[in-house]
C-alpha cells in the first residue's frame, strides 16, 4: 500500500467526537504533529507511549513540513492533527503543496466542525425549509483580511443561517453589521471551547451579541451561529409529508 502522511480533523475537543478512523491512525502512529493549542491533551493520549509527539503552536509551516518530510523518509508512519475539520481555517492545504513537491502523498481525513457541535447542543437544524436552505461559514476579517466579494454585508444580505468562526475579537463590527439585515431577537447560538471539559454554550439574542461577548471576555475559541432557523416554529418539511412521494416511500 502507498505510505502517506494523514491530516486528520480530530473534531472540536470531545475525544469521543473522533471518527474511528481518526482513532485508529492516533493509535498507530509513530509520529504526530498537533496543533496543541486547539487540541485537548486527552486526544494525544490515545496514542501509544513510544510515538513522538510534537507540538505545532510555536512552529513555522517550514519547520513542521520538514519535520514531516525528515521522519517519513526515515519510513515512520506520520500524521497531523488538526482541530475540527481540516477543511474549514485549517492551514492545510499549504502543508498538502509542500509535500506534494516532495512527491509525498497525503490524505485528509474529515472531522466534526465547531459548527456542528454547537448546532448540536442547542438541538438546531439549520436548514428548515422556507426560513433558510442555507449555511454561511465565514469570519470577520482581522489580519488575515477577508476577499472583497465576501464582506459580512453582502453575505448578511441572504439572512441565511451564518456561522462565524474566529471573529470574538470583531464583534461589534460584526454586530453592527448584522442588525442592518437580521432582525434585533434573531437568535445567536455563542459556544466558548465547546465540548472541551470547561466549554459551554449559550443562547442570545443578535442585539445582545457584543455585551455578551465583551462581558464573558470571549477572545479565542469562540463560533457564533446567527440564525432565522433557530428556534424556529419549524414547517414539516416534504420528505415525512404523507402527500409527498419519493423514491423511498412511493404510496
Ligand atoms: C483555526 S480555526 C479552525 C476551525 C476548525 N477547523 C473547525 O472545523 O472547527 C479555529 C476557530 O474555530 C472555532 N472553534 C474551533 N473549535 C471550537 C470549539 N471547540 N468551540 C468553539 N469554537 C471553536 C473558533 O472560532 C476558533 O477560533
């Protein structure tokens, strides 16, 4: 079988949240590479006891790629783990590029999202038909700025479900900015390291976004879910409608 090193999103803190294969690839790694700030220590703690474990908070992307690059020649089984999803605010793809130059084959293996755990506590659908189809991940600019098509106003525009992740320290202006289109009691979902041992999540409402962020002192480690769906008087939605026919259930 080809050797490849494994980017595996190890989901939002609950080490029971990790996919059996993101289980057994800690289990049997000899190498792993995790992002220590976003990634509780009980997660590393499945791994076994001689595998070399190495934290990537205070690393360079040529540092930890070379890292990688090193201890995979010396034919180690390497793995990086990545908070969430990969996908989502990951920086991995940049990591991806480099080792493809090296003719080193990757995977990633996919994680659950702090959307998705927080929409989970609060018991939320997100799409409900005929409130809102759709979700928006996004976040407030800060340093890493955002693409100018993709300001929070034109997005705001679509009044749609809207999660917000690294954005605590922008809130007002993210505030602001979604009251022009949100209506003032629409329902914000605010999770604080959300299925970590000292996470929490509470439900506000849109104008109270900022007060609440400032008084919690909410910085890092925070997802916002705006949404008209929250809460919502939800319509029944077609595929349960006994009118209804489909493939599944076609009397
Ligand atoms: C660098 S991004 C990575 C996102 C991650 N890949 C994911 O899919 O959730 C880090 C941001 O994700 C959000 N985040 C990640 N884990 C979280 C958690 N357990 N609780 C709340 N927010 C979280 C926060 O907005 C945090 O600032």
């Amino acid at each position: 079988m080809d050797k490849k090193i494994s980017f595996i999103g190890v989901g939002p803190g609950d080490p029971d949240l990790l996919t059996i294969k993101a289980l057994k690839k800690i289990k049997s790694a000899d190498v792993i590479l995790w992002a220590d700030s976003l990634i509780p220590k009980k997660i590393i703690n499945f791994s076994h006891e001689d595998s070399e474990k190495i934290k990537t908070s205070n690393l360079t992307l040529e540092k930890i790629t070379s890292i990688m690059i090193e201890r995979f020649n010396e034919g180690k089984t390497v793995i990086r783990l990545h908070d969430g999803d990969p996908c989502l605010y990951g920086a991995v793809k940049e990591q991806i590029n480099i080792l493809k130059k090296r003719n080193i084959s990757s995977e990633v293996i996919p994680g659950v999202s702090a959307f998705q755990i927080a929409a989970a506590y609060h018991q939320a659908e997100l799409t409900i038909p005929e409130i809102t189809q759709t979700i928006i991940l996004t976040r407030a600019g800060g340093r890493t700025g955002m693409p100018e098509k993709e300001s929070l106003k034109d997005l705001a525009r679509h009044k749609s479900s809207l999660c917000l992740y690294l954005s605590a320290r922008h809130i007002k202006s993210s505030q602001k900015t979604l009251l022009e289109f949100y209506p003032p009691e629409t329902k914000v979902i605010v999770g604080y390291r959300v299925s970590w041992d000292d996470g929490w999540t509470s439900l506000i409402e849109l104008k109270d976004m900022e007060k609440f962020t400032l008084e919690k002192g909410l910085i890092r480690t925070t997802i916002f879910i705006v949404s008209p769906a929250i809460d919502s008087e939800a319509n029944r939605s077609n595929l349960y409608d006994p009118s209804y026919k489909h493939l599944f259930r076609n009397k």
